[in-house]
C-alpha cells in the first residue's frame, strides 16, 4: 500500500486514477479545490463511492494556485500518512485554447499557475518527505499537445511543454537520491474535452482580422480535438499510471506518451531525441 496525492481529483483523468488506485489497495488522498462549494458534489460522491467500495479515498481541499493550501494540505496530508508520501500525481490542469492575441496576459498567467506553478509547487512541498525516505514518484501529466504545436494552442502547449522540461529536469537531478520524476503525454480523450469547460475570453478581440484562414483554424481545431465514439478509452491513462507506480525504478521510461494515434511514434522520437541529446550534453560536463 502506498501513500498517493492525486490533484484534479474532481473529474477526468484525475478522477479515474483516484478509483483505480484505490481499487488496487492505496491510500488516495484526492485533492480539489472548492470540496464546499463548486466541487462539494464532486467530493461527496467520491466519499461516497470510497465507502461503498470499501476503498481507501480521503478528500482534501487544495488549490494549486495557491502556495498557502498547498502548504497547509501537504502538512494535512503527511501528519495523516505518518510523514511518509509515495507518490504525487500532477494532474491538475487549465485549458484556454484561442488565437494567442486574443488572450490577455492575465489569461496565459493563469494557465501557467495551474499547469506548470501548481505542480512545481506540489514538487516542492512533497519532495521534503520523499528526501526523508530515500523514495518517491513525481507523476506529470502533460500532453501530446507539448510536442506538437498547432496555431490556437499556443498557450497551453507552451505550458505542457515547460511541464515536460521541468519533470525531465527533475528526473536527472534526482536520479541519485531513489526518487524518481516522469511524464506521461496523453493524447485527445474524452476525458479531456475541455472545450466545453475552458474559460471564455477576457479581452476584445475581432477574428475577422484573420480572415478565412482563422476561420478555418477554429473549425479544424474544434473539430480534430472534439471526443468521438472512436476515441480511445480515458481509463487505459489511470491503469497506465498505475504500472508505473508498481514499475521498480530502472523500469520506468522518463516519457510515456500514450493514445496519440499515428502520430505517437513521432512523439516517441522527439522523446527520445530529447532525452538522448541531454545525456550526450551531461556526458560531456561529466555529470553522468
């Protein structure tokens, strides 16, 4: 049984790996924000199913925005697992998909703060504990969208990308200490249809400035990433989080990249490009 934070924990992905984890013999500690009001519903059926499931699933409240909750849940989190965390899963995440001159700086700034500030602050109130037993996963959930870089993306794939970085990042610093930090890179689910929940604009903006190719755009956009009958099944991302915690260290691969369709190999090529490049530059600076 190991000890997990999940953050997200109210819908999607991070929902899915809270029942999954828990059906296998974790203790889940399944984050959200607003467990009183926006997301009570959300936090009470979660406790509901836990009890009728005879799993172990306890709700906290954490805004990962916020670097007060995330102190005071963390505090919570440990004092209840006696100090000892197993695992941290960054799922939280915030999706504004526009023309990047439609969106204010106030709208990118909060899709930094959810998808990239959120887990480096997670990272950093968790790893105390981890450095304390010598063992830890930091679980990134990015996307393929971090390798893949489409107009009306802009934002949020330069979010996922910096996600990328800084759990590579992580993962090479750590790799003395018996903590471990790895990315996984979904592609479209229907989980993931955020369309419908991202938030509006906040700033005039004409599209007719772009004419009909901006037209086109939003439309093909809109209608490559929308859910269909034929997309993959949201729940294969939970069981592959899942296999990696129960995986020993030296059997993890830095980057996952799972559901991304034809386009997976290429992703998978960037990756280990990437992840070869780094070792070459280490290397040399005789850091490895």
């Amino acid at each position: 049984m190991k000890n997990i934070i999940v953050t997200g924990s109210a819908s999607g992905f991070g929902l899915l790996t809270v029942h999954m984890l828990a059906e296998q013999g974790h203790r889940v500690y399944a984050t959200m924000r607003n467990v009183t009001t926006k997301n009570a519903k959300a936090a009470q059926d979660l406790k509901n199913w836990a009890e009728a499931h005879h799993v172990d699933v306890r709700v906290v409240e954490l805004d990962v925005t916020s670097g007060d909750s995330v102190t005071q849940a963390i505090i919570q989190i440990a004092a209840d697992a006696e100090g000892k965390i197993d695992v941290l899963i960054n799922n939280a995440g915030l999706l504004i998909w526009e023309f990047s001159e439609a969106l204010s700086t106030k709208q990118v700034d909060q899709i930094f703060q959810v998808n990239v500030m959120g887990a480096d602050r997670m990272n950093k109130a968790v790893l105390p504990y981890m450095h304390r037993e010598n063992s830890g996963l930091l679980v990134h959930l990015s996307s393929g969208l971090s390798r893949l870089h489409l107009p009306y993306m802009g934002a949020y794939s330069a979010a996922k990308a910096a996600i990328d970085v800084l759990a590579e990042t992580l993962h090479y610093e750590l790799s003395k200490t018996g903590i471990d930090s790895i990315v996984i890179q979904p592609g479209v689910y229907p989980t993931t249809d955020l369309f419908t929940k991202q938030l509006p604009q906040d700033k005039a903006f004409e599209e007719e400035k772009y004419g009909a190719f901006g037209a086109r755009v939003k439309q093909g956009i809109v209608s490559f990433f929308a859910p269909t009958p034929q997309s993959p099944d949201p729940s294969e991302v939970a069981r592959l989080i899942a296999e990696i915690i129960d995986m020993p260290k030296d059997h993890r691969k830095l980057f996952t990249a799972i559901g991304i369709g034809g386009g997976q190999p290429v992703v998978e090529e960037i990756n280990d490009s990437t992840n070869r490049f780094s070792l070459h530059v280490q290397g040399a600076l005789g850091l490895i």
